[in-house]
C-alpha cells in the first residue's frame, strides 16, 4: 500500500476537530499554545500530504487514468 493512497484531507480535518476541542479544555495558555499549535501543524502535513497525492495522481478518489 502506498501512503499518498490514504485519506489526508479527512484526516486533517479530524486532527483540527480533537485538537480544538483539546485545547478548549485547557487553562494555562501556554500550554494551549504549544498544543494549538502542534495540532495545526499535524493539520498542515496531512494537507500537503493530500496535495501532494493530488499533484502526483495518486489520491483515493482519483480516477483511473486508463480504463
């Protein structure tokens, strides 16, 4: 199995989701940043993961180029 075949875009915006809603519960706002942050830069790889699936042919959803 190749790793482009997985699905990054739900996958990211399933990091998104937990992250917020992990972070909400957080008080001391500098540990809330760190974690803010590392969530959105969980979020951002699984983005350009999915792109690069996209830009390279081999995302999940795509089509066979020849039947």
């Amino acid at each position: 199995m190749n790793p482009l075949q997985l699905p990054w875009i739900e996958l990211a915006i399933a990091i998104t989701l937990v992250g917020s809603a992990f972070v909400s519960l957080l008080r001391d706002p500098n540990q809330a940043y760190r974690w803010g942050v590392s969530f959105t830069g969980g979020s951002f790889v699984c983005s350009l993961l999915a792109w690069l699936a996209f830009y390279v042919g081999d995302s999940p959803g795509a089509p066979p180029l020849f039947s």
